[in-house]
C-alpha cells in the first residue's frame, strides 16, 4: 500500500494528500485510497469527490454520513473552488484565459473537447515559464467532469507531461496535481493547500505560486 499523508483534520473531515497512482477504486493489486486511510485510522470514512487514479493532491473524506453530504451538495453546487497545478512542454495556443466546450466520450475510455457550448466543461488558467521548453499551470475548473484538466491542456497544444492518455508517456507520473481547496462549511471558510510531490518536474516549481484573480 501507499504511504497517505493527512494534510488536514477536522472533527468532519480530513484532507488526504494523495500520492499518484493511488486508485479511488479497489483493482486487482490495491485497495481504494479512502478504504486505506479508514484502516489505517480505524474510523469510517466517506468519500466526497474523486481525482483520476493518476492524479496527486487534496482529497476531502468526510468523517461522518452529515458531514458527507453537506460536502457533496458543495462540490454539486460548484461552491468549492479548486485550484491545479500541471506542468506541459511546448508553446500553447493562448498562455492564459478560459477553455469552454463540450466534452465528448470517444474511443477506449477517451474524451474530447468539442465546440458546442450546450453543456460545457469549464476551466479558467493561467501559465508561467518554468525552464526552457516548459510551462507551469494554475487551473480552476468551474465544472468537474472525467479528464476535464487533461483534455484542456491537449486543447491548448500542450498535454500534461506524463499522460500517456492524452500526450506520451515521457515522465513516470502525471504531472497533475490537486493543489488548493477554498470552500466554506458550516459558516467557517477554508483555504487548503497540499504541497505538490518531489519527483521529476515538480522539483522545478518556484517556492511560492500566485492564485489568479478573477
């Protein structure tokens, strides 16, 4: 199993920082991350939202059922913000504004970004220089469906380095990570913030990254 690392604790909830590749489902070799943490601390947990299998960073699992679907109408309601960090290689078509557009299901698990606008995946970004030949990105998704962050970044030009998916596989691990949670619950205000892994380009990234204003 993974090492999990608790990035926050509340009497409702704890914030995992997840390692990529852990697996939000139970496969043939691993038990779903949230089933770990819960042995681990011997206390029952309930999982709120997902991120993709290989995708690091800040997972919210409830502590009790309230807590657990307070959470969820929050992430359906769109009322937690979220802040990425994926790193691409190449020039993009535009270094910072919105990706708007229907996304649809294709072959072998795959999605695409379309131009219809009836239901649209939303992603507002911006990108900065890292070394040469590479961008940093800060992404917002307004909307969270399966593959948003990625198949916005290969509509820029620029799939995340790592995604075999969407791009090749030129690193070991995604270089996707789930980097801030803003929210509020119970009258309280939360900004949460999980650091960012060690490995590969990840090493690269300045010490401290501005949130865009909008």
């Amino acid at each position: 199993m993974r090492k999990l690392t608790l990035a926050f604790q509340h009497p409702d909830f704890y914030v995992i920082n997840k390692p990529a590749e852990a697996p939000m489902h139970a496969n043939d070799t691993e038990i779903s991350i949230v089933h770990q943490f819960s042995a681990e601390l011997n206390e029952p947990l309930w999982p709120v939202h997902r991120l993709d299998t290989p995708t690091s960073g800040a997972l919210i699992v409830a502590r009790n059922a309230a807590a657990a679907a307070t959470l969820s109408q929050l992430f359906a309601e769109q009322q937690i913000t979220k802040y990425y960090l994926a790193i691409a290689a190449g020039k993009p078509k535009k270094k910072q504004g919105t990706i708007r557009g229907d996304m649809q299901k294709v072959r072998q698990g795959n999605w695409r970004l379309l131009r219809q606008q009836e239901n649209p995946a939303v992603t507002h970004f911006t990108s900065h220089s890292l070394k040469p030949g590479y961008r940093y990105y800060v992404l917002q998704p307004v909307t969270g469906r399966t593959h948003q962050l990625r198949v916005a970044l290969k509509s820029l030009g620029t799939p995340i380095c790592g995604d075999a998916r969407y791009g090749k596989d030129d690193f070991a691990y995604l270089h996707l990570h789930a980097w801030q949670l803003k929210f509020m619950y119970q009258q309280q205000q939360f900004e949460i913030s999980v650091p960012w892994p060690d490995y590969e380009l990840f090493q690269e990234l300045p010490e401290h990254i501005a949130i865009p204003t909008k």
